[in-house]
C-alpha cells in the first residue's frame, strides 16, 4: 500500500501575490502543490510536447490564460520545473504587472536562470523551499530505517531503496547538471562527486580534492557551488562572533540534503545504531532537521560550527551564538563528552546547551541539557529550542 504523507509547509499567497517554489528533485513539490491547489492551472515544462511549445513561442502563455475564465485566473497559475524555460519569466513578469495573474514557479534550481541573466521578478514573487521529509510529517519511524533510506518520500517508503538511490545520483548527474551545461569537464566533476565521499560533513579542503580531481581549486570552488545552487547542499560556516587565534576561521563543511543520498553517494550502509558510520548518519540527520526547521518556521536563523585549531569542536551554533549543540550517536554519555560545550559556554554564554544523543533518558550537567533525539526534535518542532 503506496504511504502518503501531509506535508508541514504553509502557502497562503494573498491576492495579487505570486511565489518560487525551490526544491531537490522528488522532494514532493509537485504532489504538494496539486494537493494543495487541486483546481490551479498547470504547466509542467517536463512534458516534452510543452516544453517545445512555450520554448519556441513564449507569447502562447499569454494568449492561452488570456483565454480562460475568471473564476480559473483566480486561482494561482503553476509553473512546474520552470528553469527548463528561463525565458518565459518575462513573460510570467508582464502577466503579473497588467493582468494581476498569481504564479506559483516550481523548480530545482534557479542556477540557469541566473546564469541566463532571466527575470527573477524583482521581489514580486516570495520564496518557499521543499525539504525531504522531516519528522512531524512521519506517524511511526525508525532511526536506521531514516539514516539509511534518507527521507526523499520514494526512497523513505521503498524497501528497494538502494536501487533507488543510485539512480537518483545518476539522473541528478544526467538532467541536472551534464544536460544543462552547468559545467563541461564532465569526468573532473564525476571525480568531484566520488570525493564528496570522504569530505562530507568535514572541513572542506579545496586543494586536497582538487589534486583528486585533477583540477584547480578555483574549479572545484566552482563545482560545490553546483551543488548549492541546484539544491543538492550547503555549507555550513564556522562561528565567528569575535575572532580568536585559536578558532579556524575560514574552513567551511558541507553537507548534502538529504542522509540516504549521502549514503548512496559514500557506498554506505548502517546495520546497528553504534559506530563511526553511525555517528556521522546521525548528525547529518539532526542538521535536516534543522535546516528544515529554520525555513519552514521562517525563524532565518544561521547554522554555523564552532572549532579550534586544538581540534575542540561543537556539531552546530544556531542564531548569534544563542544555542550550542552537540550531536553524540552513543548511548553513553560521560562528562568527558561535555568538553567542547564547556568551552563554548565558558567563551561565549549560549542561552541554551544541548548533548543530542541516542538516550532514553534527559540529564542535566552543568547546566548542559543531555537530551534523547527525540524529545530534543519535538521540541525544535514545537518552537522550544529557539525561535
């Protein structure tokens, strides 16, 4: 029996407002937006008949809405996989300027359009992103079954997941990035992704992939912003409130969206809730959590790391330093574990410090919360741990 899930992101455009819609490929935009505006008009630049169509003559956009009814131009007018097409936001431009037409402009990247220098609306049209799944839209989970599918709704739900994955990978590689152009040295940005494997979720050092790649590191710059701008990832930079000489400055991480896809992409698999492997699936899982968090809540707090030249470090420092936390994959939380937040709170006084590990049971120590994954989720969801 195929699993539906409802969705936590908000679309309310009032009269006369339009929006982008932004997410990785097979996140559910598109099942979300028919779901949600199930009487909207639709266009969907992926079926090849209409591609053609509106590439050639943009203008048939406008004569056919022009055509339709009022009570149909009411509705928000959908625009599916809109980069396919970056010149029919000129089109989608004078539309909203002289008729008062709504658009919703579905996509998973905006990085043609603005390469092609197309028409981003001015401001016209509020920004939304979809996330794989997040935790308040699963009714029953289970942490292995979430660290090695990921949450992409077709893997999440398949028990042929692995399949899946890979060709999720292949057909990013195929339709986002090699068929659109994005970069013409194919078997150097093929390199580049194999060494994602090892630079995932660590220090991002350019010089050291791009001696892998055989590459400069101005080009391998170039492929991580690849990745950002067609949603695949983020970085994540250190926390910099004041500068100190002991605290690596300039060092980003990067992490991919979504945990099953990183798994894929490292040949990973997680059979028990202990180890190395573990511990890195893990954390990546609570970054989701609150990469998704942060938009979907419109809080717009930043995500940053905290480390020393020493090697101290703490997993993520939420806002201007408001909320340290440590992700732990253990069970075993000992006092030894709580150095690096004790160094955080000692330097800078976080209003909040949590150990998020794979406990029963909450502690408290040194003011330090010790919390179980779930309950610490719960709270993030519910607006708790910042907002």
């Amino acid at each position: 029996m195929m699993q539906y899930f409802t969705r936590i992101l908000n679309i309310n455009l009032p009269e006369h407002q339009s929006a982008f819609l932004w997410g990785p490929r097979k996140t559910g935009k598109s099942t979300f937006l028919k779901s949600k505006f199930p009487d909207s008009l639709t266009f969907d630049f992926l079926d090849t008949e209409i591609f053609f169509e509106f590439s050639k003559r943009p203008f048939l956009m406008r004569e056919q809405l022009q055509a339709k009814s009022p009570d149909v131009l009411q509705k928000p007018i959908i625009l599916d996989e809109v980069q396919k097409i970056p010149q029919m936001l000129d089109e989608v431009h004078w539309l909203i300027e002289n008729k008062g037409f709504r658009f919703i402009l579905c996509g998973s990247s905006a990085r043609k359009l603005k390469r092609g220098k197309a028409n981003l609306l001015g401001g016209r049209a509020w920004r939304f992103e979809m996330f794989p799944l997040v935790t308040p839209e699963l009714i029953d989970w289970e942490l292995l079954t979430v660290l090695n599918r990921g949450l992409v709704p077709t893997h999440f739900r398949q028990k042929d997941y692995k399949k899946s994955l890979k060709a999720y990978l292949q057909d990013y590689l195929k339709e986002e990035v090699f068929a659109e152009g994005l970069t013409r040295n194919i078997p150097a940005f093929l390199r580049f992704f194999d060494a994602l494997g090892y630079s995932h979720g660590e220090l991002t050092n350019y010089s050291n992939i791009a001696c892998d790649c055989g590459v400069d590191s101005k080009t391998v710059r170039e492929y991580y912003q690849i990745l950002v701008d067609t949603l695949m990832g983020t970085f994540v930079e250190p926390f910099k409130k004041r500068q100190n000489r002991q605290v690596i400055s300039k060092a980003p991480k990067f992490y991919l969206f979504d945990v099953g896809v990183a798994g894929a992409l490292t040949q990973r698999v997680i059979p028990e809730e202990r180890g190395e492997l573990f511990g890195k699936a893990f954390e990546h899982f609570i970054f989701m959590e609150l990469t998704a968090y942060r938009s979907y809540s419109e809080t717009d707090y930043k995500i940053e790391f905290w480390r020393t030249k020493s090697g101290i470090e703490v997993d993520f420092i939420l806002g201007n330093g408001e909320v340290a936390i440590e992700v732990k994959g253990t069970n075993n939380i000992e006092k030894k574990d709580l150095f690096p937040l004790r160094a955080f709170n000692e330097e800078f006084v976080p209003k909040a410090s949590y150990v998020v590990a794979n406990i029963r049971e909450e502690r408290i120590i040194d003011k330090i919360r010790v919390v179980p994954y779930r309950k610490f989720l719960s709270e993030l969801w519910m607006g708790k741990v910042i907002s």
